[in-house]
C-alpha cells in the first residue's frame, strides 16, 4: 500500500500530541505494521496463548501466535507450562503443525526429524554422527547452542500469558488491582470449554480493540442490546481503566431504570423500538452467577486479550493480527466445570448474542470493516476520540471513550510514539 | 422416508433462504425444535456451543426479527447448493438424514464466493398434517473460519 506519510520522517508524528486524535495511517502503513509485532507483541506484553483447560495434563500442547510468531504451548512433566516459538531450530519449519494434541515426552520437527523436549530444548538430531561414520554433524557442533527462542510464562485464574520479553512485570502488577480484581470476579473456579469459532474481520487489528474498549457505541450501534435492556448508556455503569491506559472493564449495573428516561429518544437514535420483542424471551432468562449486580462486564488486556461476560454467556476472544488490513478475532465459549445441564442449556442459548453469528455483536464484525474502507484515503487524517474529555482515567459513565484513549495512550508508550 | 420428499423438502427450505423469504424459514421446523450451527472440529470435541443455537421455533422467528429489524450487516445473499440426501436410518415417519451444503455468498459489490460448506444431519419428522419438518437441523460446516459476519442462516 503505497502511504504518502511516513510515520518515522515527522516530526511530532502523532498530531497535536493527544490521545485523543489518532492519525489513520497506523491503520495502513506497513512499516508501522511490522513494528507493532516487534515493539508490542513482542514487547513488553502479556500475550494470551490458551487456557489451562486446554492443556491440563503432561504433554497436552496447543499451537498459537503471539502477533506473528508462532508459538506451542506445552504442559511439562511437572506441571508448568512452557512456551517457546513454533520454529525447528534447523530449517525453520513449523515444529507443530495441528491447533493442538497430546506428545509423550518430544516434539519432532517432520522436516530432518529433529526432536525438542517439552521446555523447547534441542534434544535430538536425526543421523547426528552420520552414518557409518560418514557425514553428520560437525563434532564441535553445539547442540544446547540452538532452540527455538522461549517465551516466559504466567498464569491467572486459568488464562495463560505469554512474553518474548525478560523486562515485562509480573501480570499482577502489569493489570493492577483494578482489572485484576475484574478477572478473578469471573473466572473464580474451573472452566468448562463449549466451543469455539473463528472470525475473520477485513479491518486493522486496532479497530477491533478499539471497538471492544468503545463503551460509547455499544448501545448505538447495537439495537438488539438496547431494546431489551441489555445495556443501555442511561442504566447505571462504568468504565475502568489500568494506571498505563492498556487495560480497561466497562460493566452495566443490572437495577431498575427510570421509566421516564427519554434520552435516546430525545436524541432520535435507532436504537429506541419499544414494538420489538423476542418471541421465546427464554433467551434472556439470567441467573446472578457472581454475586453482585454486574449484569454485563467487557474486559480487555493489552494488547489482544478480551473477557466477556454478558449475562451468563462467558467467552474469552483473541486478536491476532493478519496484515494491515486484516486479522482473525478467536473466540472461545466457556461455562464452569459444576455447571448443572439448565445452566448449560442457559448459556448455549445466551451464545447467540455473541460471535459471528452474534445478536449483539455481529455489527462489530463489519463496523471495522467499515472505518477501514473509510480512510482508504485519508492516511493523514485523524480521527477524533473526545467524548468524555481528552484523559484515560476511569469514569462513572460509559458514555465516553475514555478507555479507547486509554489503548492509544499504551500504544504510543510501546511504539515509541 | 422417501429420498425424493426430503429432495424436496432442502430444495424448498434453500429456496426461501436464497429468495430472502426468511419469514417462511421457521416454518421448516417443528414447534419444539434444534437449530445449530456449528464446525466439524467442535463436533469432533464434543463441544456442544452453536454460532446460532434455538431450541424452538419461536427463536428461530427471533433470529429473523433480527436480521429484519435490529442487526446491521451489508447488504448480502446466499445461494444454497444442496447435495442429495442420505437416509441413515428411517423408521416409524421419522428419519436421521445426512445432506451436503455449499453456500455461497453474494455480496453488495458484486463479489461472490464460498462462504460455507458442510453438511447438515438432521431429524426429519412426518407431522399430523403430512408435512415433512425438521426436529433437528445441526448445520455441521466444515471449517471453523467465518468471514467477517453470519447474518442470515445456512
């Protein structure tokens, strides 16, 4: 794509020196593109890259990508979980070419046959010393010299992280308590995975963490939330965002709304349609699971990671960039391993709200679509993020886009802008 | 169960899709119902989640006050390609069927491509009336990749 402004020549490149103005070009330049990988998935980042359910015993692997690079991650005999880059140390071919299984004690690269234990080390190589005598490696040959690179690792309430950097804090203290505390509200006891889906959206990664962060469009964009009162901007909520801006929850207060509220019609929105309703509303039918009166709870970790709770449909989803352009959104449907079968049946009902196929979310599928389609032309213009001020703090109301902010304000600290 | 009258019954269900009559799509299925797509790899998991997942009638008229009336989607249609229909066992005027699909997707700028395949395995039943309906209708696609949105059902 050929970008009249090149991000790296200007100076004061970022315009008005604000996160509150975002110049489109970081949507579609691919330099800029190929740095984000570098400086902030390979950053100093925690990346998710599966969920303890999916691999709980010794040997159980799962295959992944942190931004570009592909990674396995891997249960060690000991119970630790190990992660280190999807590349034959050799030749550089896929060690790991499935979404995931169960190996004895090596993976073996299918290329030479080279053999890496569960930690990701060189274990073996295949006609090492040659055959009869003839050939082979040369005897200097270092074998411990030579691995795929390795990712640290942490856990959390059954998600599992990633970083290819030593300098990233420890997850605790990279969310604050805060975001931590939104978490472990949801993820309080083992998970039980339901099924999962791939979405492929035609827009910049950025534009669907953006989205997710936006808790100023939920109710607009999405009629269905709305009109039955699944979130609606004048019932009560709030948007919280981490210390560095990366992190945020926005959550709706499930309490009686003011019957007389006009505000969305005063504003002659879409989304106000008192005729439509559910023919089966048993689609609805919620139980408190968490013990508050938190009804729907958006949580997002820098920089690709999102946990859902809406009702009782609990999903986590994962951005992995394709491309400028392009990026796959995978989701995973989750409940709790005690769910009774009415709870099951609750929240397969409850999962037609999200993914794909989404009441409440396929428009996010095609709206990044839309902005990307939109600026196709206009890379040195910026688009305008000042509802609710100019500032990332946390605020007593959703409608802002604070926590949108807040993601360009972490940006710009990994990319150096 | 006779080949022909579930031959029939696709072709009259893939027509009303195609030809946008979404209102008479409930209709295939019986009150008390399953309509759930899904991937070859959950099934394979035995992960019971669906992209779309009713279990009446009246929320399959849900999903088109939907697409009618609420969500936001470009403007798109499919045209169904259906495979002939295997009967898996057949007794008493109800019948476990295997039928192949292949949908492809027109799209408001003119594109058209395969935007799912897969096979549906369903549970047809004769009703009172004569009629053929689904009791079940598990939509098994083939890939697990959707593009950008699923608007209307397969």
């Amino acid at each position: 794509m050929d970008i009249p402004h090149d991000p790296r020549s200007t100076p004061g490149l970022w315009p008005e020196d604000s996160v509150a103005r975002v110049p489109y070009w970081v949507y579609q330049d691919e330099e800029n593109y190929a740095r984000e990988l570098h400086r902030v998935f390979e950053g100093t980042t925690w990346n998710f890259v599966c969920l303890e359910a999916d691999i709980p015993n010794k040997g159980d692997y799962r295959t992944n990508q942190v931004g570009a690079l592909p990674v396995i991650v891997v249960r060690d005999a000991n119970g630790g979980i190990n992660c280190f880059e999807n590349r034959c140390a050799h030749r550089g071919a896929l060690i790991a070419f499935d979404d995931g299984g169960t190996i004895e004690n090596n993976f073996k690269c299918v290329y030479h046959a080279w053999s890496y234990d569960l930690c990701g080390n060189l274990r073996g190589i295949a006609f090492e010393r040659g055959i009869n005598g003839v050939g082979g490696m040369p005897k200097d040959f270092k074998r411990d010299a030579f691995c795929p690179r390795k990712l640290r690792t942490t856990t959390l309430c059954g998600l599992v992280f990633a970083t290819l950097s030593p300098d990233t804090p420890p997850i605790e203290e990279y969310l604050g308590a805060e975001i931590l505390g939104r978490i472990r509200r949801v993820l309080n006891r083992p998970i039980k995975v339901m099924g999962r889906f791939t979405q492929a959206l035609p827009n910049n990664w950025k534009l669907y963490v953006e989205n997710v962060k936006d808790t100023y469009h939920a109710s607009l964009l999405h009629l269905f939330f709305g009109t039955f009162r699944i979130t609606r901007l004048t019932q009560g909520g709030g948007v919280l965002v981490s210390p560095d801006g990366g992190h945020h929850a926005s959550y709706t207060i499930d309490k009686a709304e003011d019957t007389k509220t006009t505000a969305y019609r005063d504003q002659g929105i879409r989304t106000e349609n008192k005729d439509y309703k559910l023919a089966d509303p048993s689609l609805l039918d919620t139980v408190r699971e968490f013990g508050d009166d938190i009804q729907l709870q958006i949580l997002s970790v820098f920089p690709g990671f999102i946990l859902q709770q809406i009702h009782n449909c609990l999903a986590v989803r994962q951005v992995v960039p394709r491309g400028t352009g392009e990026m796959d959104l995978k989701w995973t449907y989750f409940g709790f391993a005690d769910d009774s079968p009415e709870m099951t049946r609750r929240r397969l009902k409850q999962q037609n709200l999200v993914g794909p196929a989404g009441f409440v979310s396929m428009e996010d599928g095609c709206v990044g679509g839309f902005v990307q389609r939109g600026i196709a032309s206009a890379g040195d213009q910026v688009s305008v993020i000042e509802m609710g001020g100019q500032t990332t703090e946390s605020q007593a109301t959703r409608a802002t886009e604070a926590s949108v902010r807040g993601f360009w304000k972490a940006y710009r600290h990994h990319m150096g802008y | 169960m006779d080949v022909s009258r579930l031959v029939d019954l696709n072709a009259a269900y893939a027509r009303a899709i195609d030809t946008e009559k979404f209102e008479d799509w409930p209709g295939f299925f019986r009150d008390s119902c399953l309509y759930k797509v899904t991937t070859v790899d959950n099934v394979a998991r035995g992960l019971e989640a669906g992209l779309i997942y009713a279990d009446s009638r009246a929320m399959l008229q849900d999903r088109i006050s939907a697409l009618r009336q609420a969500n936001i989607y470009e403007r798109q249609r499919y045209r169904h390609i259906v495979g002939l229909p295997t009967i898996l066992e057949s007794r008493n005027g109800t019948a476990d069927v295997e039928t192949p699909f292949l949908i492809v997707r027109i799209m408001r700028d003119g594109k058209m491509e395969v935007f799912a395949t897969g096979c549906y395995r369903d549970k047809v039943v004769t009703e009172d009336d004569g009629d053929l309906r689904f009791a079940e209708r598990v939509v098994v696609c083939d890939g697990s990749r959707f593009d950008t949105l699923v608007a209307i059902p397969f």
